[in-house]
C-alpha cells in the first residue's frame, strides 16, 4: 500500500524545486528512457526514510551547485508512493539490487554510475554530492570517460562520513 500522498508532498518538492523530473507512470518512466538514450541522466529513487530526507535529497542539491558538469536529464520516481512506476525504473537497473534512496547515473541509455542505499546511509551529504560531481565530471560531458572512471563510490576513500563501526542494513 502506498503512502498518503500528503506525507509524502514535501519529500517530492525537495526535488522537483531543483527541477528534477517526477515520473509517475511506467510509460512516463518508459517514455524519458527512450529520450534519454543518447544522452545522460541521472535516475533518483526517492524515499521517505531518514537517510533520503538527511542526506541523499540535500546531496542532489549540493551536487547540481558544486559543478558546471551535469546530466542532460535528471529523473525521479518515489518509492513508496508511485510503486509501478518505481518497479518499472527498477527494471532498466538489470542485475543491481533494488534499494532506497538510490541514484543510477545513465549514459547513452546505460548505467554507469550507482549509489546504493548503502553508499547514502551513514554518509553526510557533503560526501555524497562529491561523489556525484565526481561521477558528473567523468560522464557529463562529450569526451569519452577516462578508463578509471569511477561506477560506484569508493567506500574506503578518507572523508567517508561512516563511523569505523557503521555497517549498512542493506
């Protein structure tokens, strides 16, 4: 059962005032892959939980101001709320593990950049944001990426944000 719509209103905001596409509908979901296929996008798998509210929406944020290098697109769907839509997203993930909040970074129609509920939880948004612009840097652009290209964060980079101790639920 999905969450009330009015619970969730604020979270949706957060991104779309960044002017983060909300897709709703599998064919929404459908129809921005098929425009996107040769170009870059970033895939946000919204949530309700505290570590999307702390850390994954607030990274968005601090990531589109921290770069002049950004994807062509950037998508969300809400998980909890619009679940079709969100199965659908899901199934152009083939072989990652379903998890929220989550961000997929896609070019030319493929995934090349994933951060896992397990790369968010723990994490300040500061780091994540890095992260992201990293990942931005490396495949928003023209170029080709350079062969080191990073496709997840490196959780055992220094100024992680994870205490010693932390281990992930996921």
């Amino acid at each position: 059962m999905p969450y009330p719509k009015q619970m969730v209103e604020p979270m949706r905001k957060e991104l779309t005032q960044l002017g983060v596409e909300e897709l709703r509908t599998p064919d929404e979901v459908d129809a921005a892959f098929d425009q996107a296929e040769d170009e870059t996008m970033l895939l946000v798998i919204n949530s309700v939980c505290g570590c999307a509210a702390g850390n994954a929406r607030p990274a968005i944020a601090k990531a589109k101001d921290a770069t002049d290098h950004h994807p062509d697109r950037y998508l969300t769907v809400f998980a909890g709320q619009d679940l079709e839509a969100t199965e659908r997203a899901r199934e152009y993930l083939a072989g990652i593990p379903p998890s929220s909040p989550f961000f997929a970074l896609f070019r030319d129609g493929q995934p090349v950049y994933v951060v896992e509920r397990k790369h968010i939880e723990g994490r300040n948004a500061d780091v994540i944001a890095r992260d992201l612009v990293e990942a931005f840097e490396a495949y928003c652009g023209d170029e080709e990426p350079p062969a080191d290209a990073p496709s997840r964060p490196d959780p055992s980079s220094s100024g992680d944000g994870l205490p010693s101790t932390f281990q992930s639920i996921t």
